[in-house]
C-alpha cells in the first residue's frame, strides 16, 4: 500500500510542468523582531519565544548596530544559544535617508548588509539571510518628494525616464546582481512585498519571495499572485510575512481594538500560510506578541494555538496545489493608485505613461467576477484607501478566489493543463 502512495505521488508531481521537489520540512514559523530595548539579555523575551516554539528570528538592525560588533553578536549569540536561525532585515535604511553609508555610486540609496558582516557571518550555521522590506513601494517612490520636499533617490535602479517594460527588466537585472552577492556568501535574499502585483521582476532577479498577508491585502490574492512569480521563475522556496499592522493600526504590546487585525485573524492567517504551503512564514511584529514585560497576549497565544492546531492538519505544498485557473498579464504595479494619497502609478519607478492602465480595467473585472464580487471593479487591497469600495470596509482576509496563479508577459503556460486560461495579453504587446 505505501508503495502505491508513493508512486501516484510521483506520477501527480511528473504531470505538474511547474512542480517542485517536496520541502524536507513543515513550515518554519519566525518572528519579526529587534535589540534595541537590550531584549536579548532579557530571560522573560526568551522565555516567551520558547513557549511559542518559534524557529527563527527576522531581526531589523541599524547601520550603527551592525558597525558595532559586540551589538552585532549579541544577536547572533542569542540566537545559537537557542538554537534559532535568524535573518537581518535592512527597512530601516528606507526612511533615514542622511546617512552617506547608504548611498551607492550608481545615485541609488538602500541598506544593503555590508560584505565586511557577510564575510564575517559567511559560516554561521544558523545564519539564513537578509530580508530587503517594501521595496516594491520605495522604488516605484523615485523621485517623489519626502516630507522635506526633497526627491527620493531611486531605490534599485533609476528608472524615472524608461518604459514599464524597460523599467521591468531593469530592476530584475540589478536584483539578479544583489542576489548573486548574498549567494556568494551562501546567503538567501528576501524580498518582504506589500502589494499584490509586482513580484515577478523580483523573482525573475532570482531573490525569493515574502509576501505579506493580512496588513491591507486579501490573503489568498496574494497567494496567487506571489506563487504565480515563483513557479514560474523556479523559485526554490516562497516565503509569507503575516503583518499585523493594518492602515495606521498596530497592536503594540497587545493591545487592540475596532478595526485592529485580531488575535483571531492571526490564527487564521497561520493556518492559511500552513494549508497553502509555505515554506518559511514570520509574524511582524513581536512587539504585539508580547506585552511590555515580554509576556505573552492574546495574539501571542493564539502563536501556542497554531502549534496545537498544526499537529492534526497536514501541511500544504504550494509547488503541487491545484490550479484551477491561470492569468497572465503584464504587473504593472497598479492595485488603484488612483484612491492613494502616498503611492504613486509609476511601474517599477518609471514616469512615463503607463501603457497597462487600460489593461488593468479587465484584470479588476476578471478578480471581480472570480472572487465573485469580494474584489471591486476599482482596486484590490485596502491600501487604496480612497476607493470607495474600501473605504470603510472592514477587512476581509480571504477574497474567496478559485485555486489560481498569475504570470507575467514572459510565462509559459502548461501546454496540457485543463485549467481555465485567462490571456490579459492576447489583445495588447506584452515583452
């Protein structure tokens, strides 16, 4: 009998043109985090990480704390005497924009981890890899002016006076440059993504991908968007950030209340990321797991719960899941830019007219009568926070979406699948 399982397991995966080996491991669950309250000399931050049996630990550092090599190893220490691998996340760098350290030759400006700590880091066993957040919003700011009235500075590439197309593969070739110096070191580079259209130049640069579920998008949009990018590109794992910011809310230290994600709604998103297969999930932020004394909250506990639940359900596999129904389409980056006060239409930094604008109406349509009608004609994540489809409304986590993926102008679809193929390309040049 087991040998018949595992060969019809074998003949499903060979009839998958997209499949993937099997992960040699559940889900790892992580934590978002920092030291800047000194928590790693605290017992009680330790204490409560334990009692939610995390696996590892996505920490933000400043340029100033990784200069410093005792900050710098105060984490690392931490972390091997737990046994628990970590990455450093370098959002910091997107809004202290006066430190020359961060300005690079070619005009952009970003932290990335100096090789000086890679090198130093580069056989640290536990030491998984560097987490770049929201840059799919920091570049598409180029040139947009800050609170000063200064222009930001392009955040990969300067992609102000190119075509959306150009743009495109702009930024996946200098992505397809970062992610060949971490991996020289034998390091992963993650990119943490807000909005549900622009993975594709990221995984095409060959970085994995980190979408975020909850924050203001519906979890499985971002689902077939983000495993869309990585089937196609080959990517060896997915990644998922359950963010539990949402709009200007955040549940520092535990504490919530109307229009906050609950501690219920981080459950559900734990056992959606589980189901859906993914590899490697972090929860940002700890600060709303543990209460000012490190304890744990609501929200921390419903982490215990996860692990009970997790148990007696088995784990999914986002490279074999079904696939009712394929998209492919040019991302532009639009998710209704037209309702947002902060995030420009400008597809992967570029200023020039957007050729997709018009495309973007029928893709809104198609998600509209997927979804059947949860996902208006208009925009598809609460960030339009002008829309009046959204404006208002009370989240939603899950759209009711058919098992989908979306690919890009350059994916293949299966030449066999039996899926129902939607071609946003067909009536207009895609390249």
């Amino acid at each position: 009998m087991r040998r018949l399982v595992i060969a019809l397991a074998l003949l499903c995966v060979a009839n998958d043109a997209h499949a993937r080996p099997i992960p040699p491991h559940p889900m790892q669950l992580g934590i978002d985090a920092d030291n800047w309250s000194g928590q790693t000399q605290n017992p009680a931050f330790a204490k409560s990480l334990t009692a939610m049996n995390i696996d590892f630990i996505s920490w933000h550092i400043q340029p100033e704390e990784e200069a410093d090599t005792k900050h710098l190893m105060a984490i690392v220490d931490f972390c091997h005497q737990h046994h628990w691998h970590f990455l450093f996340n370098t959002e910091v760098g997107n809004y202290r924009r006066d430190l020359p350290a961060l300005q690079h030759a070619d005009g952009t400006y970003r932290y990335d981890l100096a090789e000086k700590t890679l090198a130093q880091l580069k056989n640290a066993p536990l030491f998984l890899g560097v987490v770049y957040d929201e840059t799919d919003m920091m570049q598409s700011l180029l040139g947009v002016r800050d609170e000063k009235g200064t222009p930001l500075k392009p955040y990969l590439v300067n992609t102000r006076n190119m075509s959306a197309p150009d743009a495109f593969l702009a930024v996946a070739n200098k992505i397809t440059q970062l992610s060949s110096m971490y991996r020289s070191y034998g390091k992963r580079l993650i990119f943490e993504m807000t909005f549900p259209d622009d993975p594709f130049a990221v995984a095409r640069g060959g970085a994995l991908l980190a979408p975020k579920l909850l924050k203001e998008n519906f979890n499985d949009l971002m689902f077939a968007v983000f495993r869309g990018a990585a089937l196609e590109y080959h990517s060896k794992e997915l990644w998922a950030c359950v963010d539990l910011w949402f709009l200007d809310k955040f549940p520092t230290a535990g504490k919530y209340g109307p229009g906050y994600h609950t501690p219920e709604q981080l459950l559900d998103a734990l056992q959606f990321a589980d189901t859906a297969g993914f590899d490697y999930v972090y929860i940002e932020q700890v600060k709303a797991l543990l209460d000012s004394s490190y304890n744990l909250t609501d929200y921390g506990r419903k982490v215990i719960d996860f692990q009970s639940w997790r148990k007696t359900h088995p784990h999914g596999n986002w490279r074999t899941a079904p696939i009712d129904v394929y998209v492919k389409r040019f991302p532009d980056g639009y998710w209704g830019q037209d309702y947002s006060p902060l995030i420009p239409d400008h597809p992967y930094g570029s200023w020039l007219a957007n050729p997709y604008r018009q495309a973007d109406t029928v893709w809104f349509q198609t998600l509209n009568k997927l979804s059947h009608g949860a996902i208006p004609t208009d925009a598809d994540t609460w960030n339009a926070v002008r829309s009046p489809s959204f404006k208002g409304r009370p989240y939603q986590p899950m759209a009711g979406l058919p098992p989908m993926v979306v690919f890009d102008q350059f994916g293949t679809i299966p030449a066999n699948t039996k899926a129902n193929i939607i071609n946003l390309c067909a009536n207009q040049t895609c390249r």
